[in-house]
C-alpha cells in the first residue's frame, strides 16, 4: 500500500471546476472540459443542452467561462449549481444522444432549446449555423413550430430578408 502523501486540492496543482470537482491545474480548460466535467454534477437523465450543446457539432463557440446550459428532466429535482444553467423541461431518450462521452440534447432538441431560452436574434444565428454546417435539416426543426410553445421556433425559422442590393 502506497503511503506518500496525496497532494491537496486546495494546493496550486488543483483547479476547481465544479463544487467538488477538480483538475489539473496545468490542464488547458475549454468550455468542453467544463460540460465533460458538469455530467459528474448534474442527475442521470439530464443533458448539455442550447448553445453549449451547439458547440460540440462544430457549431458557434462558447467562451470557457459561460455557464452550461443543461437541460434536467421535469421529474428530477435539482438545486442550482454554480456554472451551470438549469433548464427544466420535458425531455424524451431520444432527444439525447452521446457525443464524445458527454450527454448532449439532439441536434433538433437543441433548436427547440435555443429558440426558448435565448433572443431572437441568437436563437436565428445558431440555428441558422446548425442547417448551414449540416447538423441538421431546417425542415426537422420547422414541425416543432406545430407543438405547444411553437411560435418561438416559428420566428427562428421565418425568412429574413437579405442584403439590400445597391
């Protein structure tokens, strides 16, 4: 049995990421880290979700302090965590897939979210980066507009008008 001494988190070797999780202090942080860390706090059945889930596809950047969105299942209950933001919602299996080791909502799923939670404006930008990249199609995401809570998606969706030619 090894008997040296362990280092102590509170030590310069540590960098706290979470209440209770740490990592090397030499690692290199990204906000992926932080979301690959975050499953280590929030309950089984919960998900990366909105624009953090957005990133993992290639899809819009997330500075690394941001908090995580994470979309939590209505039945659970979960008290704040700081650094992440807790959504809470009806979430099926299906809407989750894994991507890298991290739970992350669905391409689809994650439109739905974005319309939801961010302005307009946002909402328009990421989604239209989502169908651009190829991630998804804007046709999966434009029969959401006919669930409950829909006009959200629907505004997302609408056609903007482009540049004016001069």
């Amino acid at each position: 049995m090894d008997c040296s001494p362990v280092p102590s988190l509170r030590s310069k070797a540590w960098r706290p990421l979470f209440r209770d999780i740490y990592v090397d202090a030499q690692l290199a942080v990204t906000h992926r880290t932080r979301c690959r860390a975050a499953r280590l706090v929030f309950p089984s059945g919960a998900a990366v979700a909105g624009r953090s889930a957005a990133a993992p596809f290639g899809v819009g950047e997330v500075r690394v302090d941001e908090p995580i969105d994470v979309l939590v299942p209505t039945a659970l209950r979960r008290g704040p965590v700081v650094g992440l933001t807790v959504h809470r919602a009806g979430v099926t299996g299906d809407e989750i897939v894994s991507y890298a080791g991290i739970p992350v909502t669905t391409p689809r799923r994650t439109c739905w979210d974005l319309a939801q939670w961010y302005p307009l404006e946002d909402a328009v930008a990421t989604v239209d980066r989502l169908a651009s990249a190829g991630v998804v199609r804007l046709d999966e995401v434009a029969d959401l507009a006919r669930a409950s809570g829909g006009c959200r998606v629907r505004r997302a969706l609408a056609p903007r008008p482009g540049p004016v030619p001069s």
